[in-house]
DNA sequence: TAAATAGTGTCTCTGAGACACTATTCA
DNA sequence: TGAATAGTGTCTCAGAGACACTATTTA
C-alpha cells in the first residue's frame, strides 16, 4: 500500500461483485400436488451447466458489469436468464460477505429478492426444458455458497412485508376477489397466519373495492372485487 | 470479455468497495443545549483532511481490506479513526451503488450503523480535538457521497428497532431506571413516541427487576432498576 | 407539609380472532 | 331446496393511551 497521504483506489482491494437473486412467487393451489385448496409460497432455481457443479441448483445470480447498478444487474439477470421482462421491482437484502465463500477468489454477494406472478414464470419455466424450476421454499435441497442462506433472508423479508400491506409484490392482477388475496397471503405466511375469516376483516381496510360487477365463479354466490390501495 | 464457458472471476470490472458507518448515540439531557430534560439523537462526523475537500465533514469510512469481514471493516475504523473498542454490533443497512458516487472511480459503500452509548464517545471526541463531533441528526449540515442519505436510513432503521424492543442499541448499561430509558427512547423516536406515563407501562413488560434496591435520586422517590430482557 | 419524582389503577378505544349468521348463486 | 361459496354481525380479549390517583423521599 502506498504511504499515508498518497493512497488511490488502486491501493485496496478490489473484490468481485456476485449478484444473486431470489425470485419468489406463490403456486396456485392446483400446482402444489397436494389436494387442497391453499397456495404455496416457491423460489426459482437454475440448474448450473459449469464442471463438476453440473446439475445442482442455484439462485439466480451474475456479476455486476462495467457501470451497470445493482438493480440494473438484476433485471438483466432476469431477462437474460429467465426471458423476463423489466417491469420488476428487485429489493436488496444484504451482502453476503464470507471471505471464502467463493472457491475462485474474494466475492461478495450482493443478495435481492424479488417478486414475480406465477403466470408470467410458468411459460418460461416450461420453456427452459429443465434448466429451471420452482420448488417451495421449504424443499429447495442443497444449494451451492450461501444461497440457502439467502433464500431464508428473502422469505423472511417477504413474509414481513405481506403481514403489513395488501399483495405488495403485486403477484395479483389489478382487481381480485378478497379469496385470491387470502390464497397469496395464507402461502407466503406458510399457512401460519390466521383464518381466512379473520383475514377478510383486516384484508378490506387495505383494499378499495373495484368498479367492476362481481365475478362470477362455478357456483355459490359471485365474489365482490378489490383493488390495492 | 473472454468466450462463454471460459469466463473468469477477472472477466468481470471489480469495484472499490467503501465501508460507510454511521455511528449513532444519544446525547443525555444535559448535553443537547436545549435546557430541557430530553435526549437527542446524533451521529458522529468526522472532519476531512485531503485536499480540497478539507473542513467537510463526513461518516466515518474506510475501504474493505484483504480478507476482512464487513463487520470487521466497520471494527476496524471504529478503532482507527475513534479509538473505540471491539465491542460492537455493527449492522448492515444497504449498499449504495449509484455509478457516479466516487469521482475516482467505481466506488459501492456497505453502509452501516452502530449504536455506541455517548459515555464512551464523548472522551474519544473531546481528544480528537476538533477532528471528530456529534450532531443531532437533524443538523448534520452538508455531506460527500451519499452520506446523507445513509444518515437517514440509519436513523429510520434504528427507529424501528427501538419501537419493538428496550434499548436494543445497550446505550444504557446494565441496569437503569424507567426514567432513564424513556429518555433514549424518546431520544431515538425523535419526541414523537408517547408520553412517558404511557411509556412505563408498555416498557415494563419487555423488562426483567433488577435485584438490586431502587436508586435514591436527589429528590423524590427512589426509582426501581430494570434489566433488558 | 410542600415539592418532586416514581409508580399504579381505571377508563376508553381500537384491532384481532372466533364463530355464528345471512346472502347469492347453481344444480 | 340443498350445496357451495361470499360476506356480515357480534362477542370477547388484549394492547395502548389518557389521566387521575397513590407512594416515597428530601427540604
């Protein structure tokens, strides 16, 4: 290192930036494989091409590249990767910071987390032909570095933010019945929250109900529409 | 860049990676200059020396070194820079990460922040002799960088956990009266919490009594100890 | 006894959960 | 009319704030 006085950026190190995302979303109760009628609240995996690592599963990640934001790399990962457009809103978690982390030298993670409809993963997810899959947060099976770690934070932040507001990762549509919204918030709190009962009567200070007529379902009385605030 | 498949950790710009802390305390009545019997809370600056920039002031920083932790970043230039002792918890805000926050180059700054009790400041600040002050953070005039920015998201951070839990910043030692935590507290919320009469009794509850007999203040009547939990 | 401070009891309000009840539709 | 789903009314309970009241000490 330089003397006192006379130090440049030059004289520090300069670590490689990973940036790994965790793509969340809920499973409709008809994707979960397990009969009942409640969602389930997945991350999105990539199956890993490079050597001997061949056929595990990660995160979304890549690396910051030359002037290019954080948020800007996540969006780019997304498209590149998974086909997905820009209109996504990735929340940075932390930075994951183990000096040996990485076999290949130092590099930090800046880790995000983001939300993404499952309609708009499904095609994409069947269109990579195995190379990704979602797979509920509970069961996401070994990961490499510290991705298990990052899809833990990400849960975690995300059942923060939908115990205080209406569907902010906005996996619904514009307007949804009160039932929708329960589905959403019952399998991001892991089936842990309370009533769906008790849920509508919080649920609907949130919301502002929808111009639109009510929807109309198979049988039973049709379903008034809401709208976020 | 090289072929794909062949990528490595060099292909990819590496960034300088700052380390950007504010240290947050809380001035005790007596040292606000308002003559009241409320606290303040306040951030430590640091006056600049380098070039033109002289005279500003700024957060304490430093730059990642080989091998180091974040946490241990953040330890270190509390040690270089205050002569504070390891004894801290450092917690990770966000990266700041706007292209153009370093004139000498790609620069991302961890921001953090650290609570340290004003007991243990104020004689590192009375002999750093004009190098170092603590300011309300509502006055912390002009700032380099992002500082500003950083500052705020400190103080929110810092507000929400002191809306939760008792003191989670340990400002106070080990046993204190209710009088006594209501000060920090207030201090923190920035005099818009509650009363004090309402304060006891919401703080009790995240309390343990403290075996030790009640403090015999100058006047009135002596006031119980309480532990954090 | 007055002043000063610490601590308690009580009232009201609000929000959440439980749960029974009503409403609307289709077969 | 019965089954299925949506939506409402009511009860209870817990936490928070307001505020008056009691307790303990010094001068």
């Amino acid at each position: 290192m330089a003397k006192k006085g006379k130090r440049t950026l030059q004289d520090y190190p300069r670590p490689s930036v990973a940036v790994d995302t965790a793509v969340l979303t809920v499973l409709p109760p008809e994707r979960t494989g397990r009969g009942d009628d409640r969602g389930e609240l997945a991350v999105l995996q990539v199956r890993r091409t490079g050597g001997h690592k061949r056929g595990e599963w990660s995160l979304l990640g890549t690396f910051l590249h030359e002037g290019e934001l954080l948020a800007g790399s996540v969006a780019r990962s997304l498209r590149e990767k998974a086909g997905l457009g820009d209109d996504v809103v990735p929340r940075q978690l932390r930075v994951f910071d183990a000096v040996e982390r990485d076999t290949r030298g130092r590099v930090l993670s800046v880790a995000h987390k983001v939300w993404v409809p499952h309609a708009r993963l499904a095609p994409v997810v069947e269109a990579a032909d195995g190379g990704l899959r979602l797979v509920p947060v509970g069961e996401v099976g070994p990961m490499p570095f510290d991705h298990p770690e990052i899809v833990a934070e990400a849960v975690a932040q995300g059942r923060a933010e939908y115990a205080k507001r209406a569907d902010p990762g906005r996996l619904l549509p514009g307007s949804f019945t009160l039932h929708e919204l329960w589905v959403v918030h019952d399998a991001v709190a892991g089936h842990f929250d309370s009533t769906e009962d008790a849920f509508r009567l919080r649920a609907v200070r949130l919301l502002e109900p929808s111009p639109e007529p009510p929807r109309k379902l198979d049988v039973g009385r049709p379903a008034k529409l809401y709208r976020r605030r």
